[in-house]
C-alpha cells in the first residue's frame, strides 16, 4: 500500500484563502467527530456513530469545489460530508441526539442527515443505497437544465454492490453531471479490500466510459483540484466521472469498534496518523509556504472549539421531538 | 361513475392507462416514463404504444435492463423536481427493486423529518393463469402494503385505472400502481372529460344484502362474476373494492361487512400473510359483533405459480371457487 500513502505535489493553483477556509472546515469536521466520540464514551448519545476522522479531506475538498446548490449524497460514515456542504453544527448535534431541533427533526439520527437547503440529498445507512439517488438527481438536472451537478460519496465497501455498476453505466450513457466519489479506506468494516475487490478499481469506470482517477485523499488541494475539473466537466455536459481518493480511516468503523487488531495493526494505524493525517498534512504545507504562522492556526483551533462547544450545549438544551410527532411525515 | 344520458366510450385497461398517462405528460412537462422496452416497443404488453412517437424519448425513456438502477435514479429524480413512471414488466421483478422502493423511496420523507419528497409512480403487473410459470405470474402487492410511505393502487377497471393512475402521478409519495395482466383487454366506460379518482376511496361495484365480496384488481371481475352465480341461486352478493390498498377505506368496507353480516376477501396475492389476512383484520376488528359468521379469505394457494395449466388454474380463486364458498357462508 505504498502507493497510497504518498503525498501530492502542493498545486499552486489553489489560493491561500481557499487552503485556509479548506483548513478551517477539516478542523470543524475534526473536532465534531471527537465530540460526537465524547458523548458516545459518556452514554450522552443513542445509538452510535460511525467517525470520519482521518478523511476528511476528501468531504472538504470536494465540496469546495461545488456551487452551494449543487447535490451531494452521503453515507453513514456522512457527519463530514453534512458539515462539509454547510450543514450547521448545532442542528447537527441536536439530530445526533434526536432532538427536535435536529435536521431530521430527531427522525433520522447519525446516518441519516438530510437538508435541501444545504443541496444534501441525505446520508444513507444502505452500503450504495444513494448510487440510484445521486444518479436521479443528475437525471432532473440535466432534464431541468439548471447546471447543477451531483457528487455520490461511497466507501470502498459499495464497490460490491451491483447497483452502483448499473447507474454509472446509465449515467455514461445519458452523459449524467454526476461525479462517483469513492473513500477508499481500505477497509469494508472489517475487512481488508483485498478479501473484497477484484481486479483494478480504476478499470471499473473506463469499461462503462466513465473517466476515472485517483488522488491522494489526506491532501486537500489535490482532492479539490481534481474534484473542480471533475464538476467542470461534468457541468459542461461532458457527462460522469469516478474518483478514488485513497484514504485511511482513523478510528473504528463506529464509536464501539475499540479492539482493532483482530483486522489491522496498530502499526499501520499509528503510520498513517503520523505520516498521513490531512489536517498535519495541511499545516505543514501552509506553514512551509508562510501562508501564515501558527498563532493563526492555533486561533482556528480555538475558534473552532467554542463553535463545537456552543453546538453542544445547544443540542444538549434542545427538548426531544414530543411522542405525538411519531406519525408525522410518513406521508407528504 | 358518473350518470350519464350519452353512450359513453369504451376503452380497454390498457388503452385508459396510455391516456391517462398521455393526458399527464400534457399537463405536466416534469412526467417523464423510464423502463424496459418502453419506447418504440410500448412494452411487452404494448400497453404505452404511440407515447414515444408523442413525446419523443427524453419522455420515453428506455432503459438498460437494470431494474434497482433505474428504479433508483426514479427515486432520485423524484425526489430533486420530476415526476419520474417507472416501468416494471412484471411484478415478480419486485425482489430486484425492493431496497430501492422500501429503503430509499419510501422512507426518504420520513428520515428527513418531511423535507425531502419522492414524488414517483411505480408501474408493475401482477396475476397468474397466463402460463407464464413461477418467476412471471405472481401478485406480489402485499409486500409493498407492508411498508409505511409507499401507496399501493390496485384498479380493477378501465375507468377506475385512468382516475387512479392520474392521481397517483400527481401524488407527492412514491406510489405503486398495479395492472392485472390479464385484464388489459378488459373493456369499459371511460368518459372523454378529464377526471381523477382520489386514492383511499373504495367503490361498491355492485349492492347486495346477503354477503359482501371484498375483491381487489383481478379478482373484482371473479366476484362479480361469482355474484351473477349466486343470484341464480337466489343469493344478492355485494362487491366492494377498495381499489387502494394503502390508502384503505376502511370504513366503506366495514359498513358493507355490518350491513350483509357475512365477508369473503378474494385477492390474487398469496393468502398467507397476504392482503386478505389484512383487509379480514379490519372487518372483525371493527365488525365482530354484526357477523354471522367467520370472515372467509381467498387468495392465491401457497405453493409456486405452476406452469401446467390445470394445476395453474387451481392456485387463484375464480367464479366458481369464490360461489361455492358463498354458499357456504350463507349455509346453502
């Protein structure tokens, strides 16, 4: 896996702001994730929660580089993608706890996160259950005309169900503005993607004629360089993309999955946090290119927290959804 | 229906389906058909016929054969603007679509606390005897009733079919609209005016005081035809349809139940766990103490849908069968 652990070269094409803002949001998701990990260790949150720590680099890399209408499709290891798009930390938290105030109004829970204000489709607990979803969606736009273009996240895990082959191939076919975004962390669950797929993953695309690439998922300029060329193309009408961002992921697959070794050795684990984490990866590179000094980015962290903290509070104070709500929205 | 002092024109099933569906593409620019075979073939059972040639194939749109693909960009679709018909061949293909209709679809409105609408119809068919063996004849409706979210719309005439069909297209929830096979040669009034059938009303297909025959799509002509058997016999049978099995009507059902005292519920679909368990439920729930005697259920026999006709034609209920257990019923 050595191939997938090296770096990028730092694109130069991407503004110190738009790093900083890429920046900021990685250490939002970042710090959300440790909360969200608090209050399950504290019995504070049913059920779990399934932590995008170590990837969240590709979420904010890729939604930087579309329009705030544009669509995204999540999945359950969503909380980043959610935040990424713009969703905000407080309704956040208070769905996390199934609250009223949440964005699913305490109906959808962790892996359930939905906003159309925010172009997010919902977070989907069905490994590629929102391959269809994501694919309709570029069918209306395209249909409707309205220049928006789809962005399907996926784990490496989804690459084993067959659906996500049927609509990248109707997608290729009707030149849909949908970009297939697959995390590749290498581990479906618990198991290693080598017991898993097949073959080349980056073959899969081009045998349907959908371009595919790969990048360097811990470096957020090169997920969002190639993620805007990605969307531009595909807003143009030049059709579907796929792209693997080779990533790791840095906890369990959910907030109880502590015992890891049975799967992975704390070795690789601790290589990859040390060497690959986005957010070191990050710093370095702005540090190295004086983007601005550390006092700066020390302000982000702290800036960051009392958001996080604030969006705590506010979930933690929120009422849950009265019983009488059990019935609502079954039907529109 | 309406009373009408001019002869009213006569269309087949399957012609009331094409023009309702003709007459909502007309109105509404966002209804769009997508299936197997759609388009210039007008399906296998040349039930759409002439739409391509009208609407071109942007509207008519046929699709590779992957049923959880397409079904799912329909979810997507309409979910983000249009008001996809999905096309289903047969109803036996509902194992391969299910995720995509219980999953997604129907509970997208639910998870996102009502802020996402799937506005879609699911066309399929269902019915046995047209030798068409185990994997092509079964009346598989009861498995989508199963699922909150999901309408389920069961005509059983050509003027019942076009009313329902157009509200469900018009309906914001993902319903499924089932055509028997064999009837769609089926002939009867349908009025040239534009007019819908609101889904959750049931429809007294002809009054009777002795017994009530709850019959549903298929089986509504059997009891009718059981019912001009038991007329000879000196027997007045009242059939009811509920034409929607989600939503039910369940009052107009269990005044007929209170009014003839005696119930027999005929439906296509396998008697065990099927509708008839369901719709019998309501009449002893709310009509226990009016009864005269057990409620009767007839529907398909639990075994595989058999290719050889005599041993086919013996798995459904008929004129016969369902005569024969009225008389019963009424001690004759």
């Amino acid at each position: 896996m050595s191939t997938v652990i090296a770096g990028s070269p730092p694109d130069s094409a991407i503004d110190n702001k738009l790093f900083l803002r890429m920046y900021r949001r990685m250490v939002m998701i970042r710090l959300f994730e440790e909360q969200v990990n608090d209050l399950y260790t504290r019995a504070l949150m049913p059920g779990l929660a399934h932590l995008y720590i170590g990837e969240e680099a590709i979420a904010v890399g890729v939604c930087e580089a579309l329009r705030a209408d544009d669509y995204i499709t999540s999945t359950h290891r969503g909380h980043g993608h959610c935040l990424a798009k713009g969703a905000a930390i407080d309704r956040m938290f208070a769905e996390l706890l199934g609250k009223e105030a949440g964005y699913c109004k305490g109906k959808g829970g962790s892996m359930h996160i939905a906003d159309p204000d925010t172009g997010n489709l919902g977070a989907n607990a069905i490994v590629a259950g929102s391959a269809g979803i994501a694919t309709g969606a570029a069918f209306s736009s395209k249909r409707l005309g309205n220049g928006r273009v789809t962005v399907c996240f996926f784990g490496e895990g989804a690459l084993g169900q067959g659906v996500v082959y049927e609509v990248m191939n109707m997608a290729a076919l009707w030149k849909l503005p949908v970009i297939y975004v697959c995390e590749n962390n290498m581990y479906n669950e618990y198991t290693h993607i080598s017991e898993t797929a097949a073959g080349d993953i980056l073959a899969r695309g081009p045998a349907f004629g959908v371009p595919s690439e790969s990048v360097d998922g811990q470096d957020v300029r090169a997920v969002y360089a190639v993620t805007k060329r990605l969307v531009d193309r595909a807003r143009k009408g030049e059709g579907p993309a796929f792209l693997m961002a080779n990533t790791y992921r840095f906890m369990g697959h959910h907030v109880g999955d502590i015992s890891r070794e049975y799967y992975r050795s704390k070795q690789e684990e601790q290589k990859w946090k040390s060497e690959r984490d986005p957010i070191k990866v990050a710093t370095e590179a702005i540090l190295a290119q004086k983007i601005t000094d550390q006092a700066a980015l020390d302000q982000i962290q702290s800036e960051v927290k009392a958001e996080i903290e604030n969006g705590v509070q506010f979930a933690m104070a929120a009422p849950y959804p009265n019983v009488d709500k059990v019935e609502q929205d079954v039907y529109a | 229906m309406p009373e009408t002092a001019v002869a009213v024109r006569e269309l087949t099933l399957g012609e009331a389906v094409r023009e309702a569906l003709a007459e909502e593409m007309r109105r509404d620019s966002r209804v769009f058909i997508m299936g197997e075979d759609v388009a210039e073939a007008g399906t296998a059972f040349k039930v759409l016929s002439g739409l391509v040639q009208e609407f071109g194939p942007d509207r008519v749109l046929d699709t590779p054969i992957s049923e959880p693909g397409f079904t799912g960009i329909g979810v997507g679709a309409g979910m983000t603007g249009m008001r996809p018909v999905v096309d289903i061949m047969f109803g036996d293909f509902a194992g391969l679509i299910m995720d995509q209709m219980a999953n997604q679809a129907a509970k997208i409105h639910y998870m996102s606390g009502g802020k996402w609408k799937c506005s879609m119809v699911l066309r399929t068919t269902l019915g046995a005897t047209r030798r068409s063996a185990a994997q092509h004849s079964q009346s598989l409706h009861a498995w989508f009733c199963h699922i909150p979210g999901l309408k389920v719309v069961m005509p059983s005439t050509p003027y019942d079919a076009k009313g329902l069909l157009k509200s469900a297209i018009r309906d914001d929830n993902p319903v499924v609209f089932y055509e028997d096979k064999m009837m769609y040669k089926l002939k009867g009034p349908v009025p040239e005016e534009d007019y819908t059938i609101p889904l959750g009303v049931a429809d007294v297909k002809r009054q009777g005081d002795d017994i009530t025959i709850i019959a549903t799509s298929s089986m509504v002509q059997v009891a009718l035809g059981a019912a001009r058997l038991l007329e000879e016999q000196g027997v007045s049978a009242e059939v009811v349809d509920p034409r929607t099995l989600w939503p039910l009507d369940e009052k107009t059902l269990i005044d007929s139940a209170k009014k003839t005292s005696r119930v027999i519920v005929v439906d296509e679909g396998y008697g065990r766990y099927g509708a008839t368990a369901e719709l019998a439920s309501v009449i002893q729930e709310n009509a226990f103490f009016d009864l005269e005697a057990p409620v009767k259920r007839m529907g398909a026999m639990h075994v595989p849908i058999p290719f050889s006709p005599p041993l086919e034609d013996a798995t459904v209920p008929n004129e016969r069968t369902v005569c024969e257990a009225a008389l019963a019923l009424c001690g004759k």
